[in-house]
C-alpha cells in the first residue's frame, strides 16, 4: 500500500515509474508499433486530462528503447513573440529539434527568404537534420492546439506536416521521420467542422477507463472496499464522474487521504463546493461563449437517454468531453455533467425568463410615462390627443355624440405668486383628484397644459357634459382651497369650463370640438369665471 505521504495530486503527466499509471490496451500496443513503421505518423488526440502526454511519454521511452532519435517539442515552450510570423515559429522549431538531437542548429546555412520558409524549414530537415543522424527519428509536437490560436499561421503549419508525411512515401529521407501529433480535442469547439489539426496518419482517440481498470487505479491509491455488494463504490464513483483518468484520480486522492467520504465526496461533486469545481466551470465558460452547445447539451440534459442533436453540436461537445456518442445519437458521459449543468442552465434560463420579465414590466412602465402626466397622474396631452381622434371618428362611423369639457383654474398664475409652486403643484393634485372621481368608464382625464385640463365624454350628449361640468365645478369649489388674490372675490381656488359637443362625420377633424370647447371657456372666464359654459359654435352635427 502507497503511504499517504507519498501521494502526489494528481493533473499532470506521470512519469514512468508512477505507480499510479495504468496500461492503457490496445491504445500502447498500436502506438509503439506504427511508430516503428518508416514514415510513419500517429494522431494522439482526446479532451484535457485524458492521459495524452502520460501515453506520449511511454511511446518515447519505447521510440528510444529502439535505438532512435527523439525530438520531443511541446508549444506551451513558445514564447509569444516565436509566434508572431510563421518564418519565426519554424526557426525556432528548426533550432530546438536540432539541441533535442543535439545538433548544433544550422539555420543560416539553409534559410533562404526567396524560397521561403516552409521550403526553408523542409530542406533543414531532410538535407541536415536527417541527413545527420542515420536512425529514425520520432519527432513528437505536444500541445499543437495552441497553434490554432494564430490561424494564418495554422493554415501554413499543418499543411507542411503533411507534405513531410507524404513525402516519405518516395523520398528516402523523410522515411526516418516518425511524426507523432499530440493534441487537446477542446481545440474544435471554436473550429469549422471541416477543420483539424492533422487528419492524416493514425489516429488514437484515447478512451474512458473501463471498471476493470478503474479497479486497478483504485488498488494502486490503496483503496479497498467490502465485497459482495450489490453496487460496489467503484460502481457509484463510475456512474458519477465516468472513467476519465483525471477525474477518477482525483477522487481516489481525496478518499486515499481521507479529506472525504465517497458519500461526501458524490453528494458535493456536482456542485461549486466539490473537488470538480474548477474542471466544471472551465467546461461552463467554453459553453457560455458557444450559445448553440448550451442549446445542444440542454437537449441531451432533457432526454436522459440518447438523443439526437445538431451533428456539429454533437462532435464539439464530444471534443469537450460532455457526451459520448451512441446508436440513439448522443448521451452524457457522466451523472457529474448531468446534474451540474442542469442547475446551471436551469438557473441561466430562470435568469433570463427573470429578465425577460422585468423587460416586458419596464416596457409597459416606459409606454405608461409616455402616456401620463407625471404630476397629476392623468393622461397627458399625448394620450389626449390620441383618444379624441379615436373617438371622432367612432361618432361619425355610429352617429353618436361626442363631447369635451375644458376646464381652467382661475387666476392660477395669482395663486403660484402668492403660496409658490410647490403649493401650485398641490393644488392641482387636489383638483384632478376631484375631476377623476368624476370620470366615467369610457371618459378620459388628461391634464391639457399647465393648469388647464380636458376630459373627452364618449356617446355623451350637451345636457350630459354640462350637468357633470358643473358638478366637477362645485365639488373643487367645495374643496375650499385658500386664494386671496382670487379675483372672483371669494378667497378660494375656482373653475371656469367650456363645454362642447357633436355628431361628427367622416372627412372633419377633431380640431373643431377643441375650437369650440374652448371659445366656451374664454366666455365663461370674460362672465366672471366660476361658470360652465356651454358652447353655441359649432352645430349638434356637422
């Protein structure tokens, strides 16, 4: 048994005298023996944390053990300015091959700008560096993902690599070059579907731990559990996080050291509080920026079983590591995916129902301040004007009366002089107040202007309006509101109306009832004010 002391976290490449790696058939046999193949390539590709560089490091000590040439380069070396043309990034692949095979590096004896530098970099290879050294050479390219976050540079690189494999197919050099691409499938999300690192050679799609060799990672942590079971722990562990080697490990860590019971451990790992956490929410940003996998991945979440979805959706979440493929289309690889991103796009679409909410209610109180006086809280002249024509020609199209009562606060400018604005403002509240317990179901209150106001009585007939003006009168008279310098001479706030009304017709316009509700009110101001008026201008139809 391994002592706790001793237990390394686990992330990154074990070594090969790791207790911890576990044989990985067939996946080692087929890689060692295409890399002894002249000319040969190998494609090793899987989602981060599958075990690519651990595998890769077993094939070079294989490659060595054969007696060849090995030229291990990994692009998380490169330093940013190495990336800044593809003539830079080739010397320094050129140099750096050569000190791996430990060659001085030559580059100005064979760099020639007028043919370029892919030309540059090929004749490097095959007059010098293989030239050189009479064994194979594997030349093994880590971490070529990166390469696709400069994409001119990308649409030059991966072409040459390719020129390279299928020149071994006649030139004798080229046969000693063994090529071995390592990459991270993440590296297709942002990608065309058509797009891919290198899709000659060998392909090794590295696949989940079955139970038998989750078994054995488990008995390498020295981890033991009662048999005879109905589910054992392995089982559940399975089900929760899948067979990915990373995950796996991590949990057996923490069970070796005893930080968390497998009940704790399974309960906490679907959420942010888990020892998956930050691996949860790496796949959770790449999503984010992809709106059609989120869409995708929910479809999946919603099924249970297989389903099938967008094809590209399918294949870039399968490069994330989310589904795996089946007969029915996709499924989740784990109940760890499952349950985490069903919370998380369950809240995401709660927020953005919430959202859409509060926009809709932000709407219809944006429509309210356009069509409200904010003072009185009566419509305003805007919504005024709009019901009035409305209702002008429903009087002509029905043949039923239409009237407008005008209303005015006499000697207002007098009152705003004498208690200030403020009062003023009260005032009016005051009376509005008034003329809307007035209103009737289909009348409209709007505040006119300033301290004038206009109420429009639909199928409402002259002796209607003018009975309920002079109520609407007598009522904000009865308010008793103080106004000294009234020049009614009663010492308090009063009203004078004008009142009109009309059977319209097709073809006139709305104006004339305005015109003629408020010649009505100039003649009840000119009698003394305090007074409904009834308006003579316009006739019972036009």
């Amino acid at each position: 048994m391994i002592s706790t002391e001793v237990v390394e976290f686990p992330g990154g490449p074990l070594p090969l005298n790791s207790p911890f790696y576990v044989y990985r058939p067939p996946q080692e046999e087929l890689v060692c023996q295409e890399v002894e193949k002249p000319g040969s390539a190998i494609r090793i590709q899987a989602p981060r944390k599958m075990g690519k560089s651990s595998l890769l490091t077993r094939l070079l000590a294989h490659a060595k053990a054969q007696g060849y040439g090995v030229a291990h380069i990994d692009f998380q070396e490169v330093d940013r300015a190495a990336f800044g043309s593809l003539d830079k990034l080739l010397r320094w692949l050129c140099a750096n091959v050569s000190r791996r095979l430990r060659l001085p590096p030559q580059l100005d004896d064979y760099w020639d700008e007028e043919v370029g530098s892919k030309v540059s970099c090929t004749i490097y290879f095959e007059e010098y560096l293989l030239e050189q050294i009479d064994r194979p050479i594997v030349l093994a390219l880590n971490e070529v993902n990166l390469i696709f976050e400069h994409s001119e540079i990308a649409q030059e690189f991966f072409p040459l690599l390719r020129y390279w494999y299928e020149q071994a197919k006649h030139v004798d050099a080229f046969q000693k070059l063994r090529l071995v691409i390592v990459h991270s499938t993440e590296v297709y999300v942002p990608l065309k579907i058509n797009q891919s690192p290198f899709n000659v050679g060998l392909p090794i799609r590295l696949a989940d731990f079955n139970l038998a060799q989750a078994h054995e990672l488990a008995d390498r942590y020295g981890l033991t559990w009662d048999e005879g079971e109905l589910r054992s722990p392995i089982d559940e562990l399975l089900k929760m996080v899948g067979g990915n080697p990373y995950r796996l490990g991590l949990a057996f860590y923490y069970l070796r050291r005893g930080e968390l019971t497998l009940d704790q451990l399974l309960k906490t790992a679907p959420t942010s509080a888990g020892i998956y956490s930050a691996h949860l929410q790496d796949l959770l940003i790449a999503l984010q920026q992809e709106a059609p996998l989120k869409e995708a991945l929910w479809q999946a979440i919603a099924a249970g079983d297989g389903v099938a979805i967008d094809p590209v959706s399918a294949y870039k979440l399968n490069s994330l590591g989310l589904v795996s493929f089946t007969n029915q289309g996709v499924t989740l690889s784990c109940e760890l995916y499952r349950l985490y991103f069903q919370s998380q796009l369950f809240v995401e679409t709660l927020s953005y129902s919430a959202r859409l909410q509060e926009l809709k209610e932000e709407n219809q109180r944006l429509k309210y301040l356009v069509d409200i006086d904010s003072l009185t809280q009566l419509a305003n002249r805007r919504s005024l004007d709009r019901y009035l024509a409305i209702n002008w020609q429903q009087s002509a199209g029905m043949g039923t009366s239409l009237a407008l009562i005008l209303l005015d606060v006499d000697d207002f400018k007098a009152y705003n002089d004498t208690y200030g604005h403020p009062a003023g403002d009260r005032c009016l509240r005051q009376i509005a107040g008034v003329i809307h317990s007035h209103q009737r179901s289909p009348d409209l209150v709007a505040r006119y202007g300033g301290e004038e106001f206009a109420i429009v009585l639909p199928q409402t007939n002259a002796k209607e309006a003018t009975e309920l003006a002079e109520k609407m009168r007598v009522a904000i008279k009865s308010l008793a509101i103080p106004h000294e310098n009234s020049k009614t001479g009663q010492g308090i706030v009063t009203v004078s109306i004008g009142v009109a009304c009309v059977v319209s017709c097709l073809g006139s316009d709305c104006s004339v009832l305005l015109l003629a509700a408020d010649k009505a009110l100039y003649h009840s101001k000119h009698q003394g004010r305090d007074l409904v008026t009834l308006s003579e201008a316009i006739a019972t139809s036009l």
